[in-house]
C-alpha cells in the first residue's frame, strides 16, 4: 500500500516470466495541490521598447499619410463647397447691388474670375491673402485696387491644394483674355507680362492686374506672377485700403493656426483614450459606432489647421 500523498505508478508487464520483478513506471501523477509550472516570461524590455518605436512610427506614418490624402483628395471637396456657397451668395448681392466695392470683410466674395486658357470659370475671388482665406479660393491681396477699378489689383491663387486655382497659370500667354465681374460691372484683360518673386511684373501700364501662385506643386521656394492690362476705363477706386498683415504676403504661414493646431490635436487625443476605454468597458460595435464620426471630426479639423501652417500659394 502506498503512503497517503505519495505519488500513483502503474506497473506495465514487460513480458518477462513469473517472478521478474522487473517494471516500467508509465505516468507519475502529481500530488495534489502540487504547483503548477511557472508561467513563461514575458517581453524583454528593449523588445517592449521596439514594439512601442515601432506602434508610434506606424501611428505617425498613417496620420501623415492621412494628411496627404487631405490635401491631395478632400481639400478639393472642401474648397468646391466654399465656392458652390460663396457663388450664390454673390450673385444675389451682383442681383441686389449691394456687392462689396470698397473694403470687404475678411473671406468674403469679392468678384467672380474666369480664364478660359486655364479652364477657370466661375471661380469667387474672397478678400484676404492668408492661409485660411485661399482655401476658399482665389484671393485679393486688401491692400490693393479691386479688379476693375483704377490701379494695380492683385489676386492669388493656390497651385496644388484646396482646387489649386491657379494651378496652370504659367500656361498663360501673351494676348489671353482674363474675366472679372465685381460690384461695379464686368471687365476683361489682356496678359502682356511675366515674372516671379525675384523679378516682379514691370508693366507701366496704371490699370493692370497680377495674378501670383507658388513656383512649384511640391515643395514652393517662389512665386510666378502674370501681369494683364485693363481692357477699357477703369472704374472708381474708394481707397482706405487696410494694411497686410504678415499672413497675407505670398508663401506666408498663418502661424496664428499653431494654436488652434494644438488645442484640437489635444482634444483629438482624449477622444482617442475616450474610445479606447469605452472599447474596452462597452460594447464594442456601439463604442465604435458612437466615436468613429467624433475622432474624423477632429481629425479634419486637426488637417485643416495644420494646412494653414504651410505656404498660403501652396
């Protein structure tokens, strides 16, 4: 009899005759309450490390990626819907003859542009050169004539992102035609001239227009310029034209968006932890379904502000 606790054997008969003591042990089994194996060790802290360069580098990799797409893909959306709204609202005002003539608040619409070379119809010129103010279109630079009226109006235009406008400007030739319809009529242009940020238009010509985007839909180190004449008479310039602001000249950043930038990136990551516990405590397909539509809200918000830190021609 074995003592109590002491292990089981079972004695296998190995063929040999009576009396051989001989045997083979087939299964111990464990004593009970006998300890279970230690459990394996877990990661090792440089790999924990890589794992977690490698998480972040992917995370950084999509959000750029992310933001290509933006650019490239959405911004275009964005800006089409500006201008489908912005394009109604003028034509009452041209209808009602309550159109800006003089100066105009910040992004509002100014003139509708049209260059058939180009393939630009329709397009709403806003008020203000800043970031923000070309991603709704092409712009007036506040402290110039309106098209139209008497002196040197100057208009930008972005050449990559938010339609890129003026993305074909440098297609223009001498003796192609230029559009503008403002407050004070429909007026045209005839192009006569080239330059770029380092050489300006020289036109002596006083009633003429400058249209300026950045050299280069990659990486902008410079602006193209066409200057056209004023076909006809100009019409009155009311002056008390504000002064530029620092965002406003060409290539500019609008640094006052670095703010912005941080307090949606912040809230961007508390929505993340947000739905990181409610996947975790809730139910899965609800939590997603609640926060999907609230983390691309921030995150577009998040793109948008960080475009506004790039060139305004960009």
């Amino acid at each position: 009899m074995s003592p109590a606790g002491a292990p089981a054997t079972a004695p296998t008969d190995t063929g040999a005759g009576a009396g051989d003591d001989t045997v083979v042990l087939e299964r111990i089994v464990p004593p009970a309450g006998g300890t279970e194996p230690p459990p394996a060790a877990g990661p090792s802290p440089l790999r924990r490390r890589l794992l977690q360069a490698a998480w972040a580098a992917t995370l950084l990799a999509a959000l750029l990626l992310g933001f290509a797409v933006y650019l490239a893909a959405l911004s275009p959306l964005q800006e089409m819907h500006y201008q489908a709204a912005a394009y109604q609202t003028f034509r009452y005002q041209l209808a009602q003859a309550t159109a800006p003539v003089g100066t105009a608040a910040d992004g509002a619409p100014v003139a509708i542009l049209d260059i058939p070379r180009i393939g630009l119809h329709h397009a709403v010129v806003v008020e203000g050169t800043t970031g923000r103010d070309l991603m709704r279109g092409p712009g007036h630079r506040r402290d110039t004539a309106l098209p139209g009226q008497a002196g040197v109006s100057v208009l930008f235009g972005r050449g990559a992102s938010f339609g890129s406008p003026f993305g074909r400007l440098s297609e223009l030739r001498a003796g192609d035609r230029i559009f503008v319809s403002t407050g004070q009529g429909r007026f045209s242009y005839t192009v006569n001239a080239y330059g770029d940020g380092g050489h300006p238009v020289q036109d002596a010509a006083p009633d003429r227009m400058v249209l300026t985007t950045s050299d280069s839909g990659w990486i902008p180190t410079g602006t193209v310029q066409v200057g056209a004449r004023l076909d006809g008479d100009p019409q009155p310039n009311p002056l008390g034209r504000p002064a530029l602001s620092a965002a406003d000249h060409a290539l500019a950043q609008d640094t006052g968006a670095l703010a912005a930038f941080q307090l949606w990136g912040a809230a961007l990551l508390g929505a993340v932890l947000l739905a990181t516990l409610a996947v975790r405590s809730w139910h899965r397909r609800a939590a997603y379904l609640t926060f999907a539509p609230v983390l691309a809200a921030l995150l577009w918000a998040c793109y948008e502000n960080a475009a506004a830190l790039l060139p305004n021609l960009y």
